[in-house]
C-alpha cells in the first residue's frame, strides 16, 4: 500500500512558509533599526548588499523546493486515483491521467516492453525514474552549496573593507571616518556570517525534508509497479505462452495422426499393388484353364480343328 506522506508535504509546507512570514514580520518589525544600520555609513550600505544577495539566494531555492513539493504533492494524489481504477478494475488505470505524472509514464513503459515480449527489468526503470528526477534538484543543490559560501564571501569582503579603513586610519590618525569604515565593515563580516549561517541551517533542514519526500514518493511508484503493473502485463504473457504451448501440443497430435493416415495410405496401396498382381496372375491362369477345356470338348466331340468346306 501508498505511505501516507501528503500529510508531511503539507506540514513541510506549513514550516517554510512559517519561516517566510516570521522572516517579514521581524523586518518590518525592525525597520528602522535595520535601515538606520545598513545606511549609516558605506560599508553598512555593502552590508545591505551582501546580506540581501545572501536573503535573494535562500529565497531562490525556497521558492524552488516549495514548488517541487507542490509537485511532489499533485504525484501523490494521481498514485492515489491509479491505486484506486486498479482496485476497481478499470481497463484502463491511466484513463485521464496526465501524461507527465510518474505512474502513467512507468505503466506506458510497461506496456511497451511487455508488448515486445521482452522482460521488463524493474530495476533499470527505477534507475532511470530516480535519475530524472534527481535533474529536478540542480537549482536547489546549487543553492544548498553556495549558501554557506556566499556568507563567506560576504565576510572576507567586509574585512577586506575594515582593513582598507585600518589602512586608511594608519595614514591619517585625525581622520575618525576611517574608524567607522573599520567598526562596518566587522560589524558587516559579523553580520552576513550570520545571514549565511541561519539560512543554511532552514534550508538544510528544508533539503533533506525534500530528498525525503522524493524518496518515498518514488519508493510508491515502485509499489505500485510490483503489486498492480508487473503482475497485470505477466498474466498476459502467461496467458499467451500457455496458448502456444496448447497450440503446440495440437499441431503435434494432428502432425502424429497424419502420419498415421499416410502410412495407412502407403499400406493399401502395397495391399492393392499385390491385388492387381495377385488378378494378373488368376486371369492368366484362367486363359490357359479355358484352352484346355476347349481342346478337351473338342476331342470328347470329335471335332476337327478345321471345319468342313
């Protein structure tokens, strides 16, 4: 039977959007602090770039792993209209069905095997299910690998600001703006570490939920194909190999009783060959039994072989 894992898509679901709307209501919540922050000098500008580049890219894959669990979830509901038509014994289980959904593309991959009369390796068609679907991930492995690193990026950028300012400060002691270019641009470092950090953390967390989710999606699919698809193509394939093999056995009884007929066929014609040898031998008999008979009448009579003129 199916797992019941629309209920944790959902709930997946639920978090991340959780995250999304605690994530707005603490920004407007702090917008002035925020923005007071981020504008006060040059480098907390850069801070409000770095970290918003860092904000843009969890986002981005947010987006992307919220909508292949939309995904994940409408697969589930077909598996559950498929499981029910084969229940039901409908002809046809992919009737109305989109192409696109696993299922129907597993059962039509099925069905062309098995009408070439090849075996279908299971195995090789889980391969290769489990390969299209994991093109699905690029966008979310490239942000689940780049996330931590934009962080760091951030940060070495920052430093390399707070050591211009030191730099700047070395040159001319008086100068006090280069003091508030160093404290930014640590207080930028300090700060898009932490972006980095707390987005990666929500969207690891988000990431394996999702892998989970495709795992047990695709762990249906083969399911489905074991208990309903593999048995209903089989049964066919039996039904048609015991029809050969009765067919067989037939052709092999009428072949057996047409040699039987030829060989009665050859005997009566040996029976008949010595019948007519058998009358050719009697009538020549009887010829030279009726000349002995003639001569005998003849000579009882009297009678001259010549008449009288």
């Amino acid at each position: 039977m199916l797992k019941p894992i629309k209920t944790r898509y959902y709930l997946t679901l639920l978090q991340m959007l959780v995250v999304l709307f605690l994530l707005g209501v603490f920004v407007l919540l702090n917008k002035d602090q925020v923005t007071h922050f981020f504008y006060s000098t040059q480098a907390g500008q850069l801070g409000l770039v770095l970290n918003g580049v860092i904000l843009l890219i969890f986002l981005i894959g947010l987006v992307r792993m919220i909508l292949m669990f939309l995904g994940f979830t409408r697969e589930q509901e077909v598996l559950q209209r498929f499981l029910k038509r084969v229940e039901e014994g409908a002809p046809n289980p992919t009737h109305d069905l989109p192409d696109s959904a696993m299922i129907v593309d597993r059962y039509r991959a099925v069905q062309t095997i098995a009408r070439q009369h090849a075996e279908v390796n299971q195995a090789a068609l889980a391969s290769t299910l489990a390969a299209s679907q994991s093109t699905q991930f690029t966008l979310v492995r490239f942000v689940h690998n780049i996330l931590i690193l934009s962080g760091v990026f951030g940060t070495v950028v920052s430093l390399s600001i707070a050591l211009m300012g030191a730099a700047g400060l070395l040159n001319s002691p008086e100068n006090m703006q280069q003091m508030g270019t160093i404290v930014g641009g640590m207080s930028n470092a300090l700060s898009t570490t932490i972006t980095a950090i707390v987005c990666y953390v929500f969207f690891a967390y988000f990431h394996l939920r999702l892998q989970d989710a495709r795992t047990q999606l695709l762990a249906n699919v083969e399911n489905l194909t074991t208990l309903y698809i593999l048995p209903r193509f089989k049964h066919a394939e039996n039904s048609m190999l015991h029809d050969v093999a009765v067919l067989t056995a037939e052709l092999r009884r009428a072949a057996e009783a047409i040699h039987l007929i030829q060989d009665r066929f050859l005997h009566a014609g040996e029976r008949l060959q010595l019948a007519a040898d058998d009358l050719q031998t009697a009538v020549a008999q009887s010829g030279g039994n009726i000349q002995i008979i003639r001569d005998s009448i003849r000579e009882g009579f009297r009678l001259d072989d010549k008449p009288k003129g």
